[in-house]
C-alpha cells in the first residue's frame, strides 16, 4: 500500500467511525485466520486446539458473567469455521 493509499484509508476510515471500521479490520483478520485454517496441513489439529481455546474463554470470568459476550465470541468462532 503506497503512502497516498494509507492517507485516503485514514480519511475513509473518518468517514465510517469506530465501530464500522473495526467491524471491516475484524472482517479483514477473520477471512486471513479461515485461509490459513483452509490451509494448513493439519486443519483437524488447529479444530481441536482452537475449541479448546475457545472453551477455555467461553468459561472465563470475562465471558461466562457476561451472556451476551459469549453469543458474540460463539458467532464469530461459527464465522471463523464456516465453510471448513
């Protein structure tokens, strides 16, 4: 990306506000975590060491008292998974 590219990005990403623009980062980091799931030589090991990743934060204070945190972070292991 030139520097005239990341100018125009910065003053886009003014033009969105927060929110959108994490929500379109988050969308950009999820799609590469999939292709590299999608492609690794062992996707049935990174399944199993991601769900007990994900166990073990699901049943952390910060997730488990708080529901709706938990709805979010299971959607978008869901998301994450989705096509594999």
């Amino acid at each position: 990306m030139t520097h005239e590219d990341q100018i125009r990005a910065a003053e886009a990403a003014g033009r969105l506000g927060d929110i959108d623009v994490l929500d379109t980062q988050i969308s950009g980091i999820c799609s590469m975590l999939h292709a590299l799931y999608m492609a690794h030589p062992a996707p049935e090991q990174v399944r199993q060491q991601f769900d007990g990743l994900l166990s073990k934060l699901l049943n952390s204070p910060y997730v488990a008292d708080e529901p709706d945190r938990a709805l979010v972070l299971q959607a978008t292991a869901a998301a994450l998974l989705r096509n594999s």
